[in-house]
C-alpha cells in the first residue's frame, strides 16, 4: 500500500480545516472517507494513506489555486523552504550537486513509501529527474515537487534553480522527466 509521511500531510489537512468560508465546496469534493481523514489528528511521523491525502491534496489545489501549475510550484517551494528550514534541515548541506541529489532522493523516500527518482547530471549547472512508478495522471503533485526539488538545490548550492519540463506522464509522454539548472 503506498503512503505518505504525515509531515508531508500536515500543512494541507490545516489549510482545508482552517478555510472556513470554503467548507461547503470543501464537502461536495471529498468522500466521506476523506472527511473523515481529515477529522484524525495527524502526527509528522506516521505513515497515512497515499489515496487519502491524494483525495484532500487535489480538492485544496482545485479550490484555492484552480489548479494553476505556476501557484502549485510556488506552493511546493513555500512548503519545501518551511520543511527544509526545520524538520529536514539536516538534510540541506552545502556542497556539490551529486551530494544535493543523493539527499534530495533520501529525503524522498523518507516522505513517501513510493515512487522513485532517477537522476542524470547533464553538467556542472543541469540535472534531470526522472520520476518514475508514481501516479503518471497526478499533474498537480509534479508541479508541487518541482517546487520542492527547485527549494532544496537551491539551498544546497545556494543558487536560484530553474526548470523545464521534458517530459509530461499526464500527457502520455512516458514518465515525467524535468530538467533543473542554474547558473554556474
């Protein structure tokens, strides 16, 4: 069963509880079993359904961003900087780029039991992800990933990080393959 690290889930369970003017949209998207998801406590180090927060993640991006790939990766780089900023902040070293993606892909796996990210240093300034044995139709989670890994080279090589889609597995490219890069 593929699940996901509760502190990954913690930010989305507050900010659909918290927006309170939106709860009947809110209601008409989620099953039941979604509501009720939502209902439990979420602690950052359990493991929780993948189609739950799935379910909860796609009704926040639906209602609060329509879905708009630009908010989503700001979304991700928002989250990526709180999350690298404190609860993974061991993960962020200054060093080379291999090192950055090795930890980038350790930090990963720690957050979700699946899915996979395949690298490929191109040159000193570019690295491509393959991400692979993931949802290939979950759009909006790719561009909140991007947002993630753009936050977490960055940091890493204290640079500005920027990115171009190769591949897109919504759209029946195979899998999703995005290509990072900045300047030297």
């Amino acid at each position: 069963m593929e699940k996901i690290k509760g502190a990954t889930i913690l930010t989305i369970v507050k900010s659909i509880k918290a927006n309170h003017q939106k709860r009947s949209e809110y209601d008409r998207l989620l099953s039941d079993k979604a509501k009720e998801f939502l209902k439990q406590r979420i602690l950052s180090a359990a493991w929780y359904p993948f189609e739950d927060y799935k379910e909860c993640y796609n009704a926040l991006c639906f209602i609060e961003a329509k879905n708009d790939p630009k908010i989503l990766v700001q979304w991700g780089m928002m989250e990526g900087k709180r999350t690298f900023s404190s609860i993974y902040q061991s993960s962020v070293i200054k060093e080379d780029i291999e090192s950055a993606v090795e930890r980038y892909i350790r930090f990963h796996r720690r957050a979700m039991n699946f899915g996979e990210i395949m690298p490929e240093f191109i040159c000193d300034n570019e690295v491509k992800f393959t991400y692979t044995n993931m949802d290939r139709e979950w759009e909006n989670w790719y561009h909140t990933a991007i947002g993630w890994a753009i936050v977490f080279i960055g940091m890493c090589l204290d640079k500005e990080v920027n990115y171009e889609y190769l591949n897109k597995s919504w759209k029946n490219e195979g899998w999703t393959i995005v290509k990072y890069y900045w300047n030297s």
